[in-house]
C-alpha cells in the first residue's frame, strides 16, 4: 500500500496543501498527479514527492499571506 499511486497523490496532495499554505483545489490537480508520475520512476520515494512539490510551479509562485505582526499591514491605533 505505501507504494501505491493512490498513496503517493495523497502524500503529495497532503504535502503540497502544507507548502502552500492551503486547500488543493481542482485545478492544482495536475500538478499534482505530475508530481506522482515523475515519482513513479523512483518507486514513489518521500524525497522525490517533496521535491516535486518544491519545483512545482503552484508552490513557487505561492503568496505568503500577511500576519498582523507585518509591518506591511496596517494597524488601527
């Protein structure tokens, strides 16, 4: 089961979700399932998944949301 395709788009899913900051909609499911498919040639090993998600082209243009301690949003005094 660990080397399953269907294990490996999970793990993928689940770890691109983390990386981004969100949910996986439908339309970053290609990018999902190509993250898979070029793991399948290493036996869907963890650290092509990871990789896969850090070149993607979803995670790197990612917008890091700001926090309230960001001297970028405004404050109310």
């Amino acid at each position: 089961m660990a080397r399953s395709p269907q294990f490996a788009e999970t793990v993928a899913e689940k770890l691109l979700a983390y990386g981004i900051g969100r949910k996986v909609e439908y339309h970053d499911m290609p990018t999902v399932r190509s993250i898979v498919s070029r793991a399948k040639a290493r036996d869907y090993r963890l650290r092509d998944l990871i990789k896969g998600v850090a070149l993607s082209p979803v995670f790197q243009r990612r917008v890091k949301q700001p926090t309230p301690e960001s001297p970028l949003v405004a404050r109310e005094h």
